[in-house]
C-alpha cells in the first residue's frame, strides 16, 4: 500500500553543511519522512513550490518541457526504497500510447518535477514504517512533564525532536525514557 505525501518543508540542515531537509508529511497518518538534499535540488524544488518566475529553464523545468512536447504525463512519483540511510524514487510516465513506464530517480529530482507538474507523490508502507516520524502536532496538547507521555509517544517525540535537531530537548526526552525504562 502507497502513502500520498505532501511537502511540509523545506529548509537548511544544521547538521549536514550545504545542504537541506525536505520533509514530507503522511496525508492521512501525519507521520513525517526527513530527506537530507543538495543545494541545488533545494532551489529547483523552492521555486517551484513559490512558483517563481526564471529568466532560463533549470534541469527540471527542461524535463517537465520536453514530457509536454512528447505529450506524456507524469502520473506519479513514488520513494520505494530506504536502504543504509539511502532513499530510492521511481517516476511513472505515461507515453502518448498510454503505455506507463517506470524511470528510476533521485527523491529529490522526482520531487523537484511532481511539484512543476501537479503529479501526486508517494511513499510505500516499508519506507513509512523505516524513515518516517509522527509529527509534532500530535503532541502539542500534551504539555508539561514528561509523566503524560507513554514510552511509545515519548520515543516518536524523540525522533520528531532529532529530525528538528534540538539535541538539548533531545537529551531530556532520552533521560525521560531511560527513567521509564528503568522503573
């Protein structure tokens, strides 16, 4: 089973030099998947998103041209593999014949010309259940100590908290699961 994912932000990484995190959000369980990406990938992503106006066509914006000229469409991006800290993108184009082919790709490349052409993206169940976090939102009424959080939502909120990379927060989160660990 596929997840619809949607794009929830983008921003420079503190951890990664040079780079940037994509993250993309679950449509339906909010669980959120962190991609670290290049600069480059970055940009071409933010002014598609922003819908900026270039005086030149960038790399995507090529592609995405030369899939009208060819009249066929981008039905799908799907991220179908997360392996040694990797994640693997396929895009599903469908030819003038009708015929779909898959093309292997970069996430963020597929990402960069889903978001150009309107084309839904996806996630499969194994890399939700491998890479994503919940979000933050379904903390936010639980505030104050640690004690109203079970050991299950105090360990999501810490992988949410790591992905921000808020290590000071982080450290507290761990002592309160090591707490409860240790009861």
């Amino acid at each position: 089973m596929n997840h619809e994912l949607s794009v929830v932000a983008l921003s420079e990484s503190i951890s990664s030099a040079g780079n940037f995190v994509l993250v993309l959000e679950d449509c339906f369980s909010k669980q959120r998947i962190p991609l670290i990406i290049g600069r480059p990938e970055a940009q071409s992503i933010a002014i598609a998103m922003k819908k900026m106006e270039i005086s030149r066509p960038q790399t995507h914006d090529l592609f995405a041209s030369t899939l009208t000229v060819l009249q066929a469409e981008l039905k799908q991006v799907i991220i179908n593999r997360f392996e040694k800290d990797v994640f693997y993108a396929s895009i599903f184009i469908k030819k003038n014949n009708q015929e779909i082919i898959e093309i292997d790709a970069r996430p963020s490349d597929a990402i960069a010309l889903a978001v150009r052409l309107d084309c839904p993206i996806f996630a499969t169940q194994e890399v939700i259940e491998q890479a994503s976090f919940l979000s933050e939102d379904k903390f936010r009424d639980k505030k104050g100590s640690y004690a109203a959080f079970s050991l299950e939502e105090l360990e999501q909120l810490l992988v949410a908290i790591l992905a921000k990379e808020d290590y000071e927060s982080a450290v507290r989160i761990r002592e309160a699961i090591e707490k409860r660990k240790n009861r």
